[in-house]
C-alpha cells in the first residue's frame, strides 16, 4: 500500500558507478581487484590444453590422413583425436555400381 512521502515509483538499485562513488568497487570491499583477471588467464590456459590431445592426433595420424585424402576416403576422429576411422564412400553404392579394381593393383 502506497503512504504518503514514500516514492511512488520504485528506485533504481545500487550499481557498479554508485558504489565507485562511494569509494567502493567491490560490494564486499576486499580489495581484490585482479581476480577477473586471473580468471580470464585460467580459461586461456585451460582452452590451450584442451586442444592438445587433437594437435597430437593430428601429428600422429598425419601420413594415414594424407592418404585417406589422396583416396577421397572419409575421416573421422575418434577419442579426443587420438583415433581415426577411415571409411570408403564407394561402399555406400551398390556392387555393381562400384569402379572396378585397376589391372594389376
């Protein structure tokens, strides 16, 4: 219920330029000023080594890759890129459709 010599509307709440105002940045006031910072460090660090496994696999795989690619055969990784699995597209048609095998090899 609204009294008299209350405000009729509701006010605005306490934001960050208020509490710079006051002298304060942090609600606590702890002062630590750089944990953002660190926190941004620590997700650079984690996302590097996330990648790191497939970079691996990728030096690891690379002459197979190169031939499954040279044959326009499918690659897929597996494990975190620590696998492969190579597959012949040419299986997905009928026999009778398929190229025959070269005289020889």
């Amino acid at each position: 219920m609204w009294r008299p010599g209350t405000p009729a509307e509701p006010t605005r709440p306490v934001g960050p330029a208020d509490r710079a105002a006051a002298g304060r940045l942090h609600p606590d006031d702890t002062g630590l000023h750089g944990l953002g910072a660190l926190a941004a460090a620590a997700r650079i660090m984690l996302s590097w080594l996330a990648v790191l496994p497939g970079r691996l696999g990728d030096r690891l795989f690379a002459m197979n890759d190169n031939e499954a690619y040279w044959r326009d055969w499918q690659i897929t990784r597996t494990h975190g890129g620590f696998g492969r699995r190579y597959r012949d597209p040419a299986f997905d048609l009928p026999p009778e459709y398929r190229e025959p095998p070269a005289p020889g090899g």
